[in-house]
C-alpha cells in the first residue's frame, strides 16, 4: 500500500466520492493536511477472502445442552 499527502487546498474542488474512489481503485493511504495543522488519513479496508462452508450440521435443541 501507498501513501500520499495532499494539503486540503489541493483536493477541496474534488467530490468526496472521486476522492474514496481514487484512494480504493490506488490502494493508497491518502493523508490531507488541514490548515490548522491537523492531518485526517483516509485508507481502504483491507479485502477479506470469504469464509470456508464446512460440512456438517447443527442438530435441533443445541442450544438447550449449553444453556441447560
């Protein structure tokens, strides 16, 4: 993953939905300086793989052995 940082004044004309497309489709961690100093670091999750379907079953009343 990247990072780049921008001050607030170079990206104030953008839409907000250009700007998070653009920081998701470059992987990137987008750092923007505000005028007061302060820095707010936008970054996509990370993708997660889907999850294993295991084989098996869970029988009726399962939860009555563990709550019993």
């Amino acid at each position: 993953m990247t990072s780049r940082t921008v001050a607030l004044s170079q990206i104030r004309e953008q839409k907000l939905a250009d700007v998070l497309r653009d920081v998701a489709t470059r992987d990137e961690v987008l750092t923007v300086k505000l005028q007061e100093g302060a820095r707010v670091a936008i970054q996509p999750l990370p993708r997660l793989e889907p999850l294993p379907e295991l084989e098996g079953f869970v029988p009726e009343g399962w939860k009555d052995a563990i709550n019993g």
